[in-house]
C-alpha cells in the first residue's frame, strides 16, 4: 500500500501544479487524472478510480477529435473498473460505445466485451 500512496502523492502534486499552468480542458491534465485514477484502480478503490477516470473523458471528450485513442482509452478505464466492481451489465455498455467498428483500438475493446461475456 505503502507504494501507492507515494504514487497517489507525486501525481497529485503533478496535478497541482499543472492546474497552475495550463488550462482546465489541456489534454495533459485529462492524462493526470487518467493516472491518479489508475492508482486508485489498482488499489481498488473504484468509487474513487471512477471519479477520476470521468474526469479525465471529460476533459478528453472537449479537447480532442472524437475519433482520439485516448477517448477509447478512457471508455476502456471506466469499463474495467466497472467490471472490477462486478458491473459487467455497465461494462459492457461504457465498452460498446467507446469506438466505432473502424477504429486502430477496436481489438482492444472487442477482448474487454468478450471477457465480460464470459462472465454473464
């Protein structure tokens, strides 16, 4: 646990200090809370991971093309804590919206689908 909290300490201080120099919708500060979530992912911690994660779409779904991987990226942090919350119903639904059939990441998000359906 030890090691999470410096990793949860050193990107919220990261985040600080970005919030001082770049505006609230820069795509660096959707990265921020893209990796403060994924620490409170990995702690599970997924109310919080949650918080974060939606941040981070948020910040992401205003600053960047809707057709960006770190959209898709997003969808799948979200979708995976939900299934780590035992959500798969919301998992599978955040998962199918995240990317169209054409897209690079579409692997990606067809492996989390199939693995949730197995779950069910």
């Amino acid at each position: 646990m030890g090691e999470y909290s410096k990793a949860l300490e050193f990107y919220e201080k990261h985040l600080e200090i970005t919030k001082i120099f770049l505006p609230p919708n820069h795509p660096d500060l959707a990265t921020s809370y893209n990796n403060i979530g994924g620490v409170y992912d990995s702690m599970g911690e997924y109310s919080k991971a949650l918080e974060f994660y939606e941040k981070s779409l948020k910040v992401r779904e205003i600053s960047l093309p809707p057709n960006h991987p770190s959209l898709a990226t997003s969808y799948n942090n979200i979708g995976t804590t939900y299934r780590g919350m035992g959500d798969h119903s919301k998992a599978l639904g955040i998962w199918r919206m995240s990317l169209p059939s054409t897209h690079s990441n579409i692997k990606t998000a067809m492996n989390s689908i199939a693995a949730v359906n197995k779950k069910l």
